[in-house]
C-alpha cells in the first residue's frame, strides 16, 4: 500500500528563486543544461510528496525550529541547491526558498 501523497506548495520566494536559478544556468551554461538542472530541481520537488521524512531531509541547528533541507543532487543526480522546507499542516509542505548549497542559509532565511 502506497503512503500517504503530500501537498507540496512553494512560496513566492521559492518560485523566483526557481525563476532565477534556471535564468542564470541558461545563461552560464546554455538552454540544455537549464532544462537538465529543471528535471533535477523538479525531480527533488516531487520527492517531498513523500513528506517531511522523505531520503535525504535533515534538520540543521542553525536554522529556525521547523525549518528542513532537501538537497537536490539525489539519486544520482548532480546540482548544487537546497530545498528548504517546513511543514504547514498535517497534509502540506511549504517550500520557503530553493538556496545555493554554498549560502549562509540563516542569512537568507531571517
């Protein structure tokens, strides 16, 4: 039997941030490897309809109480972002930010 399929619901932050992120790889790097990075950017998206548990979610002791990370470069893919995260209810997850591995997350997270 199949668990429980969660609401995943990003913020308006985190739908510019995937806005941005996608517009600077395009630039870097060129049209395929944005729509590459936008398969594993989705890809990690989709996993956290699995929950808060799902593979590879943590909790870190310098972000606020609540607040959980999914890093994208799962499953043998390759990226460099975080899917930040908390729950909203008992069904939903809110997706607050989608930030640079290399950031000062509380930083952009205050």
């Amino acid at each position: 039997m199949k668990g429980k399929v969660w609401v995943v619901r990003p913020t308006p932050s985190a739908d510019r941030d995937f806005a941005n992120i996608l517009t600077t790889t395009c630039a870097k790097f060129g049209v395929r490897q944005a729509r590459i990075y936008e398969a594993t950017l989705m890809h990690a998206l989709r996993a956290l309809r699995t929950g808060p548990d799902t593979l590879g979610a943590k909790q870190r002791d310098d972000l606020p109480e609540g607040v959980l990370l999914l890093h994208v470069a799962r499953q043998g893919r390759k990226g460099r972002h975080y899917i930040v995260f908390r729950v909203a209810d008992e069904n939903t997850l809110d997706v607050l930010r989608i930030l640079y591995d290399g950031m000062d997350l509380p930083a952009h997270l205050a």
